[in-house]
C-alpha cells in the first residue's frame, strides 16, 4: 500500500482516491475537478453544464454524482455498493466486474461440489435401484423426488445450502451480464436508472423532454471495443480528443 502511494507521488494531478479496500474509484477534489471536467462533454439531458454540487462546492463534472453515503463527488459514477462499502466509479469498475466474475465462479463452483458429494452419497448406496411400499402395499421403484426428498430429510443443511448456492449463482450472474451490459454500451447504473425515468411517461410527460432523451440515448457510446477499452483504461482529459 505504502509502495502504491509513493509510486503515484509524482503523478498530483491524477484524479484517484485510495480507500478502506485499496479501490480507486475517481473521487473528485479541488485539485482535480479542472481535469474531470475536461473528460466528457454534456449530454444537456441528464448532465448539464455549470451545475454546482452544494455539499461539496464544486462543478460537477458529466457523469459524475455525489454520493450521500461517502460524502463525496464521484468521477461516472455507477452506484454505491455496500459489498465493498465504496463506490463504483471510473477506476474501480473494471474491478467491480471481476469481483462479481469471481463470486459467481465461486458460487457455480461450491454448488458443483455439493451436487457431486450428493451424487456421491447415492451412487455409494444404491439409492437409485432401491424400492418402497406404497399405501396400497405394492412394491414401487424409487423415484428423483424420492431420493430428493431423502437427501433432505437425511442432510438438510447441505441441501438447503445447495437450493441457497444455486440462487445466489444465478442472481450474481445476472448481476454480473447487467454490468457487462452497461460496460459494452458505456452507461453506468445511475445512467441507465435515469435514463429509464426519462423514457418513462408518468416521470416525464413532456414531450420535449422524451424526444431528447430518445435522440440522445447512449450518447457516451463509443463502439463495442472502445467501450470496453474505456472500462479497462479510463480516458482523460489529454484522450478526449480521439473521441
């Protein structure tokens, strides 16, 4: 940590934060709030030009957002994420996406292991070719719900932990393709709820107002690989020009 802080000693102008988790996310300060501001233009929808953050007394660069849990403005701001108790902005992104790879990774993984102890369990027994009475005193092949409803009754704990692992695998993947979603199109959450609120009639009557949002959707996008460049490299100030 303390090698990472001297390294960046020379670079003052950088727009980086370093927090509890070692994430940098692009909090903006005085000092760096010049160079955010050159980074994207306005959209004039949902980020307009000259707007002061009253909590933090600064012009709010596009994209950005202040973050009432941190206090602070964040430079394409993504939300904030109790997970990690920070928030997601422009250099941390790539590292929110990897983080949420490897928890369904390892939520696919643990419920791999557990289905295969279970098979286990019920090759080691012959369980399968195994037979039961029924009511009427006939004789009757066992069948899977049968045998899942003795693996429940015999391991409830491992089987409910598996049913808890195959929920949480498939909630974390849909949450991981959401944000490989945005980062392919180059939106961010806060972006993407906005700019659901402006499409949405109730929100917004105003004609105008959907017209805009309808003609300036996506207006960040940069094409599918510079998309994703951006996420694994964020631009500053000194690239805007090869937008």
């Amino acid at each position: 940590m303390s090698f990472l802080i001297w390294s960046l000693k020379g670079y003052k102008q950088l727009p980086i934060k370093f927090s509890t988790g070692c994430f940098i996310n692009g909090t903006i300060t005085k000092l760096n709030n010049e160079v955010f501001l050159g980074v994207y233009p306005y959209d004039q929808v949902m980020f307009y030009q000259g707007v002061l953050c009253p909590t933090c007394v600064l012009v709010k660069p596009a994209r950005s957002k202040h973050c009432r849990v941190c206090n602070v403005c964040v430079h394409r701001f993504d939300h904030h994420c109790v997970w990690v108790n920070n928030c997601i902005g422009a250099f941390n992104t790539k590292y929110f996406l990897l983080y949420l790879m490897t928890l369904s990774a390892m939520a696919a993984d643990i419920a791999v292991l557990t289905i295969g102890l279970l098979l286990h369990l019920v090759l080691q027994s012959n369980l399968m070719s195994a037979a039961y009475v029924d009511e009427e005193g006939h004789q009757q092949p066992v069948g899977l719900f049968f045998v899942i409803q003795y693996l429940f009754l015999t391991f409830p704990r491992i089987v409910f932990m598996l049913g808890f692992l195959m929920f949480l695998f498939l909630l974390l993947l849909g949450y991981s393709f959401f944000h490989l979603y945005l980062a392919v199109t180059n939106q961010t959450a806060n972006e993407w709820y906005k700019r659901k609120s402006h499409g949405c009639q109730h929100c917004n009557p105003s004609p105008l107002q959907q017209q805009s949002h309808t003609s300036l959707h996506n207006f960040y996008s940069r094409g599918t690989f510079r998309n994703l460049k951006e996420i694994l490299k964020p631009i500053t100030k000194n690239e805007k020009k090869g937008r």
